[in-house]
C-alpha cells in the first residue's frame, strides 16, 4: 500500500472515530434529558416535562454528525419522544384541553425543539379532535418552513410524517368528515413532499466542489425521507384513479422536472413506478413517458423504461384481463423508448439492448398470442445489431453485449415455453448470428431442454427445419470453432442425447410425412462429426422402424416401405463406415427382425447379410466375436421368411464363423446356440441338431484347462434335455445317461474339489431330468 493511501485510510478511521465520539456524547445527553423529562412527567410536573424535552431535541440542532449518525441520534430522540405523547393521550382522557398546550409549545425558545414538541403536541390535538384535523396539519406543515437546513429539516419533515400517518383524513376514518376529506391529505402530503424534495436538492449544492462526491453518497443515504411521502399517498384508500390522475400525479411530476437534480429525478421515478398501483400506471402511462423526456440528460432513463416494463409485465401475466384491448400500452412504451434512444445519443449500447429485452418481456406477458409484437422488438434489436456490426464490430465481443443479446433469446424460451413458437418468432433467429459459437451452443440446448421438457410436438417439416438451423452448433462446426475449443467429452455426450431425445418429439398422423420428417434430420445430421454419429443416428432408425408396418396398411404400400429400408440401410452403413461396426451390427440385426414382419425377404436377407459382412471384417476380438455371432444367431432364429435355400446358406456361414471361434469354449457354446437354428418352427433336422451336439462335445472334451470342459458338458447335457423334451427322435434317453455317466465320470477322476456354483449347475440338471423322467 502507498504512503498516500495508507493516510487517506488512517483519515477515514481519525473522521468516524471522531463520528462515533460525538454521536456517543450527544445519545448521553439525550438519555441524560429523558430521564429528567419522565421523572417530571411521574410527578404531573409537564412545564418542567417540557423544558427537559426541549433540552433532549436540542441535541438534533448539532451540525457536526453525519446523515448516517444523525439519523441514529434522531431516532434515539423520536423513542424519548414517545413518552411525552403517551403522556399527553393519558391527560386528553382525563379531560385536559390540548389545545393550550398547542398555543404554548410555540412559545419555546429555539425554533427545532419547538417544532418536535409542537408536532408531538400537535398529534395528540389532532386526536383529542377539539379542532379540524386539516386546520392543524396545515398549520403543522407551514411551520415547518422555518427550518432550512437541509439534514435538520428533512427529519423534522420526517418526524411530522411519521407522527401524523394514522391520523389522515381518509375513507372511514374517525377523523373524516369534520376533520378534512381525503383531499385535505392528499395536500399535506404532497406540500410535505415538495418541501422535504427542495430540502434534499439544496443539499447538493452546499459545501465545497471537492466534496460533491461525498454529498451525493449522504443524499442518496437520505433519499428513503422523501420517498416515503410517495408511499404514504399510495396507502391513502381514498385516492382513487381519477384523484391520482388528475391531482397527485401531475403535481409530484411537476416538482420532479421543476427540481431539475439528477439523483432526485431518477429516485423519484423509479419511486412512482414502485408504490403506486398498477392500474394507475395504465391510466397515466403517456405522462410519466412524457415525463421521461423532460429529465436532465444525466438521468438514467434505462432504468425508469425497465422498472415501468416488467411492472406492467408482471401484472398482465397476473391479471391479463386488466390489459387494455389492443396494443396501445406496448406501443406507447416501445414509441417513446425508441424516441429516448434517438434523443440521449450517447446511450450505451448494453442500455439499449437492455430496454428491449424488458419491453419484450412485456410483449410476451401481456400479449401472449401477438407474436408480431415480439417479433417487433426483434427487429429493432436486430437492426441495431446490424448497424453496430458495421460502426463498431468489436463491441459485439463485449461480456456486457453479449449478456444482453442472450436474455433476447431466452427470454422467448423461458415464457413461452414451446419450441415452435419460439422458432417462429420474426427476426428470431437471425440475431442467434451475433452470438460466438459457444454461446449459440448454450442458447441451443436450452431450446432443446425446453422442447424436450414441455413436450413440444413438432409434425411438419418446416418446423423440422427450422429447429435443425438453430441447433446446428450443436451437430454442426463452425470456422471459428475448428481449430480453437476443445469441448469436453462428458459435454459433447449430454448434448448428443439431447439431440437424441428430440427426435422422439416428432409426431404426425400420416406416417409418410412423418418419415419426411425423420429423412430430413438425417440431411442436417449428416454434417456432423463422425464421433457424434453414435448418439444420434440410432435414435434415428429406432424412430423410423415402426414406420413400416403403419405404412404397409395403404396403398402402394411396398414401394414406400422399400424406400424406407433403404433409408435405414444407408444411416446404418454411415455407422459402420466411421468404425462403430458392434452398434452397426446390432441394428442390421434389428431392421432385419423388423423386415421379417413385413415379409420383405430379399430386404431381410440384405440386412442379415451386411450384419455378417461387418462380423467377419470388423470384429476381431475374441469376447465379441462370441457376442455377435450369438445376436445373428438368435435373430436368425425368429427370422422365418427365408426359403431354404436361402436359409441353408446363412446356416452354412454360422457354422463356419462358430467354427472359427479362437477359444474352444467359445465354439463349443457358439455351436449349441447354432443347433437352435436346426430346430424351429419352419426349418427341421433332428439329425443335424445330434450332429451338432455331438461335435460341441468332441470341442469341449479337448479343452486343456480344469473345470472349464466339465461346464461345457453340463451345458450340452441341458441342450439334450431341451431337444429330447422337443420331441427330437435323434435325441434319445441313451444320449443323455451316457452324458450323465461321462460328467459322473471326470468329476470323479479329478483330485481338485469343484466349485460351489458348478456342483449346484450339475445338482438342477440332474434333478430336472427326474422331473422329465416321472412326468
């Protein structure tokens, strides 16, 4: 830390150490007072009850403290002050006149004290209603101009505001009728207002240029005084729209362009819009619009068209009933922002794009089937866009731009919760193009959350377009993103599935326009990258498959079914060509089972052919091999529109890759789930299935390693149970027993104990063939 700054610290501490010194001496007093004042207020002596608390309020004529502990001291002296009118309520009771009282506080000696025990005299006197409630608040108010200071005179103003709040008159009040109308207080208030306000203002040109700094940071510590008198009128149950209208609104909006101080203006504004209803706000928009335009030009108008756009907001999406017909209340507020743009020239660009984003707000909330009207605010947005792009590029690479080019996307996302909507929004999707890449991939998944979350159907194909254009970043590299970011895998796999899940919400009742549908996305994902393609062409042909039967129930039905095959077949050959050939392999698997129950031979043969084709190319892993002959197997075996010769020869081809199995436990189990392939409904050899049993046990008995060929044995013992309880003649009880007695045998040839799960395999064997034998 520099020399400098380390004295401009130790000054700061030196001046609230002094504060606090000061404040702590003025409270002893205080306490010192009041303590005098209720022992002479026990003892019936008011006179000297009087003189203790004008000694008390005399410490607030002190120049020396801070708003901040002035404040503190005064309300320390407001709670003393509470005891004397109590007091005084007691004594109005018992009978005593308060209005001599009234006349003698005048005559106290310093003007500050007297005006706080007037005022607190002046409350119990409205109460006692031995005079009209209006007589002595206006003669309360215009007394209070004999204090000018501006710090002493805001708290006196503000004390006469406090101790008079339950005593106004106003609509079933006790004080009403005699005692004033509600337009008596709508004057007190306002006079109070203006006073308090002209206090506040002065406040700004006292003292020397150098501390300007440090007086704007105390007014803006007071500027709660002024705006409370706003808050009071607001709770006045009298005034109503017209009252506000032509009465206290115009005068509060004639003080705030008369007093010409930008903290006030801009206070005071955001003020009206925040305590009044909202219903008034409807009525008197155009004045306080006009207003806006007459401020000083250092007031921050951005924020004044906000507050008043997502008040107004709120309360249609609350009560879209009181939005006038029409849409005049969007108009007027989008007319005079565009007015106040072109006049304040040098608003920052943030600001503008800011008031749009509110005013869209209100577009959406108010006049939620208008899309033109959002679609409006998109336009300027997107105009201004275009105009910075050509004045001043870099400034769209600014955190503060881009925040807000942001909220103008998913502001439409968030409230209309629909992506079609969303996407049919004019000028929408154009200002996604001032986005970098990984901010347009954001706006994308949030699009698509959306979608996904609400359930968002889309059934045509210009819909299909439109979302596969907004969420291309998604699928899609740009220039500037190919060579810079490298996103994250766990990233690029969550959004991959959503783009998996969106392909679910596509739906129309004619099944040909919703494979266009399908066909169409395949043309946008087919720009992807090859390291995508697992996520999202599955979804794809899984979605298209049902497709078929649908399509099979009209007319020309086989033309079409066979263009939706070869769509299928030429999504799944892209996956085999970019290295997934296991995911491959299991959806030619999958479309022939699917070809099968539409009684496409030829087609079924060609799936079930590539799914062999990718097995003997591709899969060269041992643990795989096993697996994916099994899956061609076990779908062949449901597969019956085959004619023999066609189907012998993929019989022909599965024995030959069982054969080729490196381990031979592999080929043993590959061979007998092969036997099944003898033996359906369509296709019987009972000798070829003995055929295969017996050289699955010829393989398994030249297996070297221990316990491994004893497995084997019991797995083809049940492969005979299972034939011989299908009625195969081949397969008689000799088979079995001898099997049984072979088992029986190298169990017992064998030193090493077996293991628990083994013995318990051969015990349910053999306890299921008794079971066979007795039934």
């Amino acid at each position: 830390m520099s020399k400098n700054n380390r004295n401009s610290v130790a000054n700061v501490i030196a001046v609230e150490d002094e504060q606090l010194k000061l404040l702590n001496d003025a409270k002893t007093k205080v306490t010192a007072e009041a303590f005098q004042m209720k022992r002479c207020l026990d003892n019936n002596k008011l006179m000297d009850a009087l003189k203790h608390a004008s000694n008390l309020i005399g410490q607030l004529r002190t120049n020396l403290l801070s708003p901040k502990n002035y404040y503190a001291l005064y309300i320390s002296s407001c709670d003393e002050l509470r005891h004397l009118e109590s007091y005084l309520f007691e004594e109005k009771k018992r009978g005593e006149r308060i209005n001599k009282l009234y006349e003698l506080v005048q005559y106290a000696g310093n003007i500050l004290p007297r005006m706080y025990l007037l005022i607190t005299v002046g409350s119990v006197y409205i109460k006692s209603k031995e005079a009209p409630a209006k007589d002595i608040l206006k003669d309360l108010v215009e007394m209070c101009r004999g204090v000018q200071h501006p710090t002493r005179g805001l708290f006196l103003r503000n004390y006469l505001s406090e101790m008079t709040k339950d005593k106004l008159p106003d609509v079933a009040h006790e004080i009403e009728g005699n005692g004033g109308s509600v337009k008596d207080s709508i004057d007190f208030i306002l006079q109070n207002f203006t006073e308090m306000n002209k206090l506040w203002v002065r406040m700004q040109h006292q003292g020397l240029a150098k501390d300007k700094e440090k007086r704007e940071i105390e007014r803006q510590e007071l500027r709660l005084l002024v705006g409370k008198n706003l808050a009071r009128l607001s709770q006045l149950d009298s005034v109503n729209a017209e009252q506000y209208s032509k009465i206290v609104l115009p005068r509060i909006l004639e003080q705030i362009v008369n007093c010409k101080d930008q903290i006030a203006q801009q206070y005071l504004m955001e003020c009206i819009i925040q305590v009044f209803p909202d219903e008034f706000h409807l009525i008197t928009l155009e004045k306080i619009l006009q207003t806006c335009s007459q401020l000083v030009n250092s007031v921050d108008f951005k924020i004044i068209i906000i507050t008043l756009s997502d008040r107004l907001a709120n309360f249609g999406a609350r009560s879209p009933s009181e939005i006038p017909e029409g849409d005049a209340v969007f108009n007027q507020i989008f007319n005079y922002a565009t007015k106040l743009i072109e006049q304040k020239q040098k608003t920052p660009n943030e600001d503008i794009l800011a008031i749009q984003v509110s005013i869209l707000g209100l577009a959406i909330r108010c006049y939620q089937k208008q899309f033109n009207l959002a679609g409006q605010v998109l336009g300027y947005s997107l105009n201004f866009l275009n105009d910075l792009q050509l004045k001043e590029a870099s400034a769209l690479k600014q955190p503060k731009i881009i925040k807000q080019i942001v909220s103008l996307l998913m502001l439409p996302i968030d409230s209309y919760r629909n992506a079609n909507t969303v996407l049919n929004l004019e000028n929408y999707a154009a200002i996604m193009n001032f986005l970098n890449f990984e901010t347009k991939r954001k706006i994308a998944i949030a699009l698509l959350n959306s979608a996904i979350d609400f359930r968002t159907k889309f059934s045509e194909i210009e819909q299909v377009n439109l979302l596969m254009n907004f969420i291309s970043p998604l699928f899609k590299d740009e220039e500037e993103n190919q060579s810079n970011n490298i996103i994250d895998p766990d990233q690029i796999e969550e959004e991959q599935t959503l783009l998996a899940k969106v392909i679910h919400l596509y739906s129309n009742p004619d099944p040909e326009i919703l494979f266009l549908l399908y066909f169409t996305t395949r043309k946008y994902f087919g720009q992807s990258k090859p390291a995508n393609l697992k996520y999202i062409l599955p979804p794809l042909i899984f979605a298209v498959l049902p497709i078929t039967s649908k399509i099979l129930q009209g007319e020309d039905s086989e033309k079409k079914v066979q263009k939706i095959f070869k769509f299928i077949l030429e999504t799944i050959l892209a996956l085999a060509k970019n290295k997934y050939s296991e995911l491959a392999l299991r959806l030619f698997l999958q479309a022939t089972y699917v070809a099968n129950i539409c009684r496409f031979e030829t087609i079924c043969y060609e799936f079930i052919t590539q799914a062999l084709t990718i097995y003997e190319e591709e899969i060269s892993d041992s643990k795989a091999q096993l697996a994916a002959i099994t899956l061609v197997m076990s779908t062949l075996e449901k597969v019956d529109c085959f004619d023999t010769e066609n189907y012998e020869t993929l019989l022909s081809k599965c024995a030959l890759y069982c054969g080729k199995l490196l381990k031979k436990s592999d080929q043993t189990r590959a061979i007998g789930v092969f036997s099944h392939l003898l033996w359906k409904e369509n296709y019987r050899d009972g000798k070829k299935v003995l055929d295969c049993l017996k050289k699955a046990l010829r393989i398994a008995d030249s297996c070297m390693e221990y316990g491994t060929n004893l497995h084997l044995f019991v797995e083809i013992l049940n492969l005979y149970i299972f034939y011989f309880s299908k009625k195969n003649e081949t397969i008689t009880t000799a088979y079995i027993s001898s099997l049984v007695d072979l088992i029986k045998t190298n169990m017992a040839n064998k030193e090493q104990e077996h293991d628990e799960g083994f013995a318990k395999f051969f015990q349910n064997t053999i306890e299921h063939i008794r079971q066979i034998t007795l039934s």
